[in-house]
C-alpha cells in the first residue's frame, strides 16, 4: 500500500499563488509517475498535470502556463506551483501515484 497526503490548499484572492504538495509514504519500490486531479463544483474530476519518473511533464490546456509541476524523488513527493489563480481552479485538487493510488485531496477556493 502506498499512502499521499496532500497540503498547501487554502483561500486566495484571484492572481494570487499557492503552493500544493503531495506525499507519498508506504510500500514504495520504484520512482513512479505523479499527477495532480481536480474536482470542482458539480464537475467531474479532471486531469491538471502529470509529471514522469523521468520528470517529463504535461498539463491540461486550463492550466498551461500558469501551473508547474515538480517533485522531489529523495523525498517521494511531488508539488504544484500554481500562479494567477482564476476562480475556475477552485476546486478540490487530488494526488496520483503510479496511477492507481489517491490522496485524501486539499481544497483550493479562490474568491474575491
């Protein structure tokens, strides 16, 4: 079993940053792929970005340009650098880890 705790959620003002973290604890025996979900609203949940083991990375369209993800391989975890937050990324954000296991998620409100 592998566990991910999730932190760094909170309420910011739109244009604001906030920083997320996610980390991954348990039976870990190889670097695996991260990836960060959401689910806002009445949405269903969707992709915003995955980094590889390699530390390649893609993002969902929304967010390009204005998130970052990064992780540290010594320490297991993975953040998500998010800049000029928009209304629209309030949601609750969730960790991936090698596809299968899921964080408790953070909630992120971004309001005026």
């Amino acid at each position: 079993q592998v566990q991910l705790v999730e932190s760094g959620g909170g309420l910011v003002q739109p244009g604001q940053s906030l920083r997320l973290s996610c980390a991954a604890s348990g039976s870990i025996r190889s670097i695996n792929r991260f990836a960060w979900y959401r689910q806002g609203p009445g949405k269903q949940r969707e992709f915003v970005a995955g980094i590889s083991s390699g530390g390649t990375t893609d993002y969902a369209d929304s967010v390009r340009g204005r998130f970052t993800i990064s992780r540290d391989n010594a320490k297991n975890t993975v953040y998500l650098q998010m800049n000029s937050l928009k209304a629209e990324d309030t949601a609750v954000y969730y960790c991936n880890w090698a596809y299968i296991y899921w964080g408790q998620g953070t909630q992120v409100t971004v309001s005026s």
